[in-house]
C-alpha cells in the first residue's frame, strides 16, 4: 500500500474519489484516440501551452536555462529548445497512459530498444547493490518498466500524489509491473532495506537539492545536488548505473491505435561506476555526486528537445555566493581533483560562480 505524504489532501474521502474518477476519465480520452492522433495532438498542445498568456512567466526560465547550457546558441535555437521541452512534456502525458497497455512481457520489444547495455547487465546479475539513476531526460517511467521486463524488479522512490484514491491506483499500477514504489518522504528507512533483500533502487536525481545539499559542475555552473544518494552509494557500496530512455522520431501522424503504433524509445546506458572509483579519493561523495551529474549532462545533450528546461535546476546557490565570500580554496581543489574536467573548465566555473555572486548580490534574478 501507498505510504502515504505529508501533502495529501485533507478533504473528504467521497470528493477526493470523485476528482479521482475525473482525471481517470480524462486519462482515458488519449486510449480512445489511438496512440498516434494523440501523440500528434499532445505535441500541439504543447507546443500551444509554451507560450500562451497563461505560461508567460514559467516559459522565461526555460529560455534561461538553455542559456546557461548552450551560451554559443542563438535566440531561434533557443526559443526552438525552450518550446520543445513542453511539446515532450505533453507527449510524456499521453506515454504515461499507454505505458501499461503496451509495455508488457509480450509486447515490450516493439516499443524499446536497448543500446549496448552489457555493463549494466553484468551489475545487475552480480548480487551487488544497485542504484539506478536517471534525470527528467526522454521518458524516466520506462527505465523502470524495462528493467521489469528484463526481469529486474526495482523499488523506485515517488513523490506521493496529493489525492489518496489517485495514489493507490498509480500505486497499484507500478506494483504489477515489477515496481515497487517507495514515498520520497519515507524512502530514507525503506530503500536501504529493500537493497538488502536484493532490490536494486532507482532515483530521478537531477533536482535541485536546495542551499544545503552538494555543489557540482552541471553544463559549466554549480548546481545543488542531494548528498542522500551519495551517501546511501557509500552505505551499501552500491554500484551506480546511469542511464535514460531516449525517443527516437516524433511519431506524428504514426499509427491510428495502441495495436499498430510503436513508442520508438532506445534504453541507454551513459555510465557505470561503483566504490572502487570513489574510494581513495580526497572526498568520495563528492566525486561520485559530480560524476552522476556529469551523467545527467550527457544524457540532455544527447537530445536536448526532450528534457524539461522549465525546471529550476540552478536556482539555489552556494553559501559563499549567498555570502558574498570569495571562492572557497577547499571547493576549488574539489573540481580540480574530477578528471574529466582540465584547468580551463574549471575556473569557467570558479568564473560563473563569480558572477552568480554578484548577481545575488545586486538582487538580480538567476
């Protein structure tokens, strides 16, 4: 059964069923469409929402954020970027409701592809701990599924939805595909247990973890990452595997039903490491926090149309920023000692990080 949140609805049982039984039925108005005509039409909506009156304040912040990641792109690639991250976004609606329909045991292979993943097998067969990491890139739902169908059962952290009836039945849904799901709010007790029976643990962790969590290089600035996985890796001696489910082709137009139409998403493996990487180094959590953000990035500039930009990834900033203190030496050593970055980019980020202070110092907007 769901474990509950701190933010589920007080209202009465018999009106949060009733509000469930609607956004149930408008869950089934893309089923009667057929895949393909809603894919198409969900792609226009979005693209429609991105920029209408009632979007104006929250499509700005895509626009900046590919800023920061892409600053030689010029505004049409930008505004082309920023517009198709909501035109993903709606599509992903109409994915979520056809994933139990077509992922299944018989079916999963005309929809998913995977690349070379012999890596990630070989972990997942040695009886080592595992945590499975994936970002808001391409369709994160599916790494789930696909490690299901390759017999890989998961327990998987979510934020529990706000409408208890609602919750149990996504609860119910995930469960008998092989997840199990854990409260983002609980998960802290229960995944570390559901590891020692063997479970690998899967985390959508490109978040922002706020002004105490871990700063690392993420597209050449200091973004906040929760230092919980870190340190859940280092408990168990985890081995680490990250990877996305990436879309193929638009699928406009493909497909008048769920019989003939395809998902067309490839599973992909970015990167696999464990405690014989972090160990011995000069600080191992953060090491292994930067290098799995550093596996976030790539997965983005593989398909930079299909992450959700309107996220505000960068928007807290380090205590020195906060400050108005210089750039910490013991911080400048940290980039330094990650070996896929040389002396250049890292004072590009000592630079950025700079300027992000006296941004916050004149009250501007990041």
């Amino acid at each position: 059964m769901p474990t509950g949140s701190r933010f589920q609805s007080k209202m009465p049982m018999l009106l949060q069923e009733a509000l469930t039984g609607v956004i149930r039925s408008a869950i089934s108005l893309p089923l009667l469409m057929g895949f393909g005509p809603a894919m198409t039409a969900a792609r226009a909506l979005g693209r429609t929402f991105a920029t209408s009156r009632i979007n104006r304040k929250r499509f700005p912040r895509s626009a900046i954020n590919l800023r920061v990641a892409f600053p030689d792109a010029d505004e049409q690639r930008i505004h082309s970027l920023a517009v198709s991250g909501y035109e993903h976004l709606f599509q992903l609606g109409v994915e979520i409701c056809y994933t139990p329909r077509l992922i299944t045991e018989e079916g999963f292979r005309r929809h998913l592809s995977f690349s070379p993943i012999e890596p990630a097998v070989r972990a997942l067969l040695s009886g080592k701990p595992i945590i499975l990491l994936s970002g808001h890139s391409g369709n994160w739902e599916l790494i789930g599924y696909s490690m299901s169908m390759l017999g890989f059962p998961m327990a998987a952290t979510y934020r529990p939805l706000d409408l208890l009836p609602l919750d149990s039945w996504l609860f119910d849904t995930r469960q008998r595909r092989g997840l199990t799901l854990h409260s983002k709010f609980g998960s802290v007790r229960s995944i570390p247990i559901a590891m020692a029976e063997g479970m690998p643990a899967g985390f959508v962790a490109d978040q922002s973890g706020g002004d105490r969590g871990l700063f690392v290089p993420f597209f050449g600035r200091l973004t906040s990452t929760y230092k919980s996985i870190g340190l859940l890796a280092m408990q168990t001696g985890a081995t680490i595997i990250c990877g996305n489910a990436r879309r193929l082709h638009p699928l406009d137009g493909e497909g008048g039903g769920s019989g003939s139409a395809s998902m067309g998403y490839t599973i992909q493996l970015v990167d696999v490491f464990g405690p014989e990487d972090w160990n011995g180094r000069p600080d191992p959590l953060y090491y292994l926090t930067a290098r799995y953000r550093r596996a976030m990035e790539r997965m983005i500039l593989q398909a930079p149309d299909q992450y959700l930009w309107m996220h505000r990834v960068w928007r807290s900033r380090p205590l020195h920023e906060r400050s108005g203190k210089p750039f910490p030496d013991a911080l400048r050593a940290k980039l330094g000692g990650l070996p896929w970055l040389n002396d250049a980019s890292a004072e590009a980020i000592v630079d950025r990080s700079d300027r992000d202070a006296r941004l916050v110092a004149a009250g501007s907007p990041l």
